[in-house]
C-alpha cells in the first residue's frame, strides 16, 4: 500500500497508521515485561517503551506508561544522545545507553536506551526505553547519599552493543559494580530486545505503506496533537495561578511553590520560592521536574489525545538554580520522587479555581512508598527487592479515590508471592477506615502492611515514604487524609532510614490517604451508607465528619 503526504491530512489514515505506531510500542513493551529478571521490571512494570521519530522526538509510546519516562526520554534523545552520537556516525545494531540522571530520569538505576532504526543504510527512527534496574551499587536506594557519588555507578552515553556485538568491556564494569549483576545484566538485554522489536516492526510498517521516512507522518501527528492542546489552552482565561504544598523533606520541612501563567495557547510553569537544594537524595532534576508540570497540565487540558512530542510543546517551566526542582550536578537524587511526584498535585492546587471540576485531591501514592529490603539468605547468598505501597488517590468532582493507587507513577506493586523470594512474610495487607479525606467525594484509603523477617541474618530495609508529618490535601473544600506511620515491632521509625529487622521483627507501615472533593455536607446519604456497609468509614466518622446517623435498616443488615 502506497501511501504520500496528502494521506496523512485524512483522519482515518492518520487514525489508522497512528494506531499501528503505538502497536509497535506495545509489542516492545510485553517483549521487555516478559524477557526481564528483576521483579521490579517484571511485576512491577517500571519502564516504558517510546518510539521516536528521526529527530529524537516522542511519536507514540506504550499504552502502559511511567508518565515521567514518556517525556524524560525524547529529551534525553534531543539534547544529548543526538548530539553525542550524530545519525552519520550510527551503525546498524549499535545500542547507546546511559544511566547519567541528568540526561536521564534524574536518577541512577533508571538507564536510558536508545536504538537507531535503519532502512535503506539510513537511520530513519530510534527505538527508545527506559528502565529501573534493581541495583546499581553504592548505598542501596534510599535516601540518605550526601551526593550522588555516593549512590552508585554512573556511566555516560556509551554503546553497549556495537553493530550488534555486545560491548564486553562496559557490561563487565557495569556488572561488577552491582549486588545483583544477574538481574541487573537480565534487564539491559531486555531492553535491548524490546528495542529491536520496535525497529523490526517500524521497518515493516514503512514497507508495507511504502515509505522511506517516518518525519513525515511524524509531523502530521505532531502537528494535529500541538493544535488541540493549544485549542484546550485557550479555553482558559488568562493570569497566573499559584499555590504552595508543605512536605516532610527529609530532617526539615520541603516547600514547593508554582505559578501558572496562562498566555492564550500556551502555559509556563514557574517554581520560584521552592526551597533550596538538601544534602540528602530527594533533588529534583530538570527533565524529572519538567516531565510532571507536563503530565499535570496534559490531564487537566487534553487527557484523551494520545501522547506525543506535539502535546508538550505548548508547555515550558523553570526552577531557580541551587533549588530541590533544579539541583546542582553533583546532588544526590535516587529518592527524588519523593518529591517530584507531589508536582501534578501541586499544580491541580493552583488551577482549582479555574478548572474545579477537572482537578483531583493529593493522593497518598504520591509519592510512592518503597521498602527496599537487602540482606543475605541462611545459605549466604544476596537478595534484594523493593517492594511498592500505594497511598490512596485524591478525590475528584465526581468520583471517590480509588484505594491504595500510584498516582502519578502509574506502576504496579509486587505480588506477595514474588516478593516473598526474598526472607519476608506478609503478615497483614488492609484497607485503614476513615483513611481517605473527606468530602462531596473521598478520597481513596491508605493501607496497612506488616513485614515480618522470617531469615536468620538481619533484615536492612531502606525506606522511601512521605505525608507523615503533612497529610495529602483536600481541593475545592475537601479535607485532607490520614497521615501515614512507620513502626518497627510497635515502636515509631525515620521514616525515610534504614531499618534493620531481626530474626521475626516486624515494621509495619501506613500509607496516607488521599484528599477528598468539595464540601462534606455535599455528599450523599446513600455513599455514606455504602461506605459504612463496606467497612471504608466507621459509625463514628459518619457522625462526626458528615452529620450522618446510620439507618436502623442499615445497622441491622449489618449486624
């Protein structure tokens, strides 16, 4: 089938060959889940897979994606792959790969690949992933590194294969410089292979429409997508809307601060009056930070057009230098989601009063709360793995959060049974009552998980948590959530430090609650009624936070 440029001005070939693109990703992406080693690729899906077109710039993506990663890697491609290795210096089977993070994701076990795609002894395209490798040496992933040489190996741009041979000398140090060298060499040949999927398959596809190029099509669907986020910007009135969130940061207080300034189809997002940059690993970088004031502005403007380079380009922010959102080089930053991923939470605080209906509470799995457990099994041997815990979602105009989400990761959890491979029983995973905020709509609840170390050696859980000392907001009139906790065999714990579990210890964790949406006294008897038949709030609550008495039909059914 041949197709020319006035084809790609027809909705339905451009549907329809758009489409085929993000099949293209897709298939990358079940190669990369199902090919990987570590559990935190495999179950828990950190990664993504982008197809970019001959300038770097993102064309579709995999329908599962880390909304960080999506737009973290086109400019990683823009700014640095493509001018550190021009396409004329390319050779086919050649894999460029780094895990720098301020080329990257903004930290070190993230490794960003790139692979050209030729035709015709021309580099048409590049396969792009990004994924989170279990290890990466130096401390393990925590939060307490004073820089980032202190938090493992970092490789610059290299080529980790050459016209298809395998660069022995770099995998060597790579794989000598980790804990775990066989997953950690497992998931880069993942990568690659998913890569070399997308590659194969764009090449047929350009066969099968009979062209040489895909800049072409590329700018057609850059183009149309520019136009639309433009339209739905100039739905909004112009002027600057600001807000501001207090978090735990890690010893002290973190204050992050935004303005969003409207100016007829475009928006800039301006972080001034953030707090400096600390000695610990929750820095921000540029692409991290960019990647989240995109993905808010997305939702709240144009959520249903599927994402690529023309989506983004009506969108620009900055953060003074020396701050959390735009750090020096030499700053630690492999815990930096606990900062980064309150951002669109931020930003939806800003625009309450200009989009009420479309903004969402702060949600409790923003950030994510990691435990990462490292140790040694009775027969010696190393483990480790990092076992995920959501926090509830925000609330919004019409719909209850739902319960224990990552928001805005969008990456699963470990199933118990994969992560009981390492020493570690679950002993409890519960649903915490009168966790999320209240509302028109409430937000979705935290939840109760208790570890339990069944092994003979110690137990080192690092942890990564946040909303201890400050709950997740309401927006719109809606009350904040519950705090989360963190003890260790009944006894409270730094909540973001490494904690060492004994033979049959136990930490136990509580993850917030997200906000809740308008006023409490808009919301239903009757989803009050259904909260309390599912156990999501207590009697007691019903009364004190909403007025409400239960129904002596209700309370009888329930007894």
């Amino acid at each position: 089938m041949s197709v020319n440029a006035a084809d790609f001005n027809d909705p339905i070939n451009l549907q329809v060959m758009w489409n085929r693109l993000i099949f293209i990703a897709d298939q990358a992406d079940i190669v990369l889940g199902r090919t990987a080693f570590s559990p935190i690729v495999r179950e828990n899906h950190d990664y993504v897979t982008v197809l970019l077109d001959s300038r770097g710039r993102a064309l579709a993506q995999c329908t599962w994606s880390i909304p960080v990663f999506i737009t973290s890697l086109p400019m990683a491609a823009q700014k640095y792959f493509l001018p550190r290795f021009p396409a004329e210096t390319l050779e086919e089977g050649d894999v460029l790969a780094t895990n720098d993070p301020e080329i990257g994701t903004g930290h070190l076990p993230d490794v960003t690949m790139i692979t050209p795609i030729f035709k015709n002894g021309k580099v048409v395209a590049y396969a792009g992933s990004i994924a989170h490798l279990p290890d990466i040496g130096g401390a393990p992933l925590h939060s307490e590194a004073s820089d980032i040489f202190e938090e493992g190996i970092r490789f610059p741009i290299v080529k980790l294969h050459k016209a298809g041979v395998p660069n022995k000398d770099v995998l060597d140090i790579i794989a000598a410089s980790v804990r775990l060298p066989t997953e950690v060499m497992g998931d880069l040949e993942s990568m690659v292979a998913a890569n070399n999927v997308m590659g194969r398959e764009l090449v047929k596809f350009l066969d099968e429409y009979d062209l040489d190029s895909i800049d072409e099509l590329a700018d057609a669907i850059h183009t149309r997508s520019e136009a639309q986020t433009r339209r739905a910007i100039r739905q909004w009135p112009n002027g600057t809307y600001s807000a501001e969130v207090l978090l735990d940061g890690y010893d002290t207080d973190v204050t992050l601060k935004a303005s969003v300034i409207v100016r007829d189809d475009s928006i800039h997002v301006d972080y001034a009056g953030t707090s400096d940059q600390v000695l610990h690993s929750i820095n921000c970088r540029t692409n991290y930070r960019y990647a989240h004031s995109v993905y808010a502005l997305k939702c709240l403007l144009d959520p249903d057009t599927p994402n690529n380079e023309g989506c983004i380009a009506p969108i620009t922010d900055e953060a003074p230098l020396g701050s959390i959102l735009n750090p020096e080089q030499w700053t630690a930053g492999n815990s930096r989601n606990l900062i980064g991923h309150v951002i669109p939470s931020l930003i939806f605080k800003a625009l309450e009063g200009v989009v009420p209906v479309k903004v969402m509470g702060d949600s409790g799995g923003a950030p994510i709360w990691a435990a990462n457990c490292v140790g040694r099994r009775d027969d010696g041997s190393q483990y480790g793995s990092v076992q995920n815990f959501h926090g509830g979602q925000g609330a919004r105009a019409e719909f209850d959060g739902l319960d224990t989400l990552s928001f805005p990761s969008n990456c699963r959890v470990t199933a118990i049974e994969m992560f009981e491979i390492v020493p570690a029983l679950t002993e409890c995973k519960e649903l915490i009552p009168d966790s999320g905020g209240a509302g028109k709509s409430r937000g979705g609840l935290g939840q109760r998980v208790i570890l339990r170390n069944l092994g003979r050696n110690p137990m080192n859980i690092y942890l990564a948590s946040e909303r201890v000392r400050h709950p997740c907001f309401g927006v719109v009139g809606g009350r904040s959530g519950s705090a989360g906790k963190v003890h260790k065999n009944g006894e409270p714990q730094f909540p973001k430090g490494k904690v060492v579990l004994k033979t049959g210890d136990r930490l136990e964790v509580e993850t917030p609650g997200g906000g809740g949406w308008g006023k409490t006294s808009e919301r239903s008897a009757a989803a009050i009624e259904l909260d309390l038949a599912e156990g999501l709030i207590t009697p007691q609550a019903a009364r004190q936070i909403y007025g409400h008495q239960r129904s002596s039909l209700a309370a009888t059914a329930a007894e």
